[in-house]
C-alpha cells in the first residue's frame, strides 16, 4: 500500500503568496522525481482547541494561518529514494535556506505513514 509524508506548517499570511509560488516549484520536482501525489492545503476552519488542535501544534502566532500537506509514494522505499534525489536535485537550493523559507521550519511538524485504509 502507498506510503505518504504529512506536513504541519505555520505560515504568515503575507507570505503565503511566496509559499504557493515555492510549493508549486517543489511539487514539481517531487512529482517528477517519483511522488504519485503532492498536495498543500491552508487552513480555513482549523480552532484552537482546549487540549490539541493544528494551531497549538505549531504554536500558530498571530498573522499566520496553518497549512497541512502531504506527498503520497508508492511504497516507503519509493519515498526513501525519491527524498534522495529531491535533496541532491539543484533546483532545491533556493528553498534548503532558512532565510528562503516562506514560513517558520522549526515548528513545522513532519513525519512519514504507511497506508492503512484507502478508499
């Protein structure tokens, strides 16, 4: 069954032109490297909750809204080398640089899922 990474992003709103913009590229390069799917999703209804919810999770701070994405693969190897290749591709140099990055890398939340229902 299909393996996908899962992304948690706080982004200023006055940024989230310039985060669509690097998005697009990067899908780009994800898709043609191997990902089945890339996906990048803003925030419309997402509350604080009492115990958990996205804001907290990425201590949301006024000005930001929350982002969820994901990127889906065939397979978890398929993902191994597909994040291989996406990290040696040149085109990513713009993005690795902190000072690039169009939202707040240190609260981004990130991890990778095996697949158990796909309907």
């Amino acid at each position: 069954m299909a393996y996908v990474d899962g992304f948690v992003i706080p982004v200023q709103k006055a940024k989230l032109d310039a985060y669509k913009d690097m998005s697009n590229k990067a899908g780009t390069i994800w898709r043609e490297l191997g990902a089945l799917e890339f996906r990048e999703c803003v925030g419309d209804d997402v509350k604080p909750g009492k115990l958990t919810s996205f804001p907290q999770s990425v201590m949301l701070e006024e000005g930001e809204v929350v982002v969820f994405s994901w990127i889906v693969y065939p397979s978890r190897a398929k993902r191994d080398e597909v994040n291989e290749k996406v990290m040696k591709d040149p085109r990513m140099a713009e993005f690795m640089k902190p000072e690039n990055m169009p939202f707040d890398g240190k609260r981004m939340i990130y991890g990778g899922f095996e697949m158990v229902v796909d309907m």
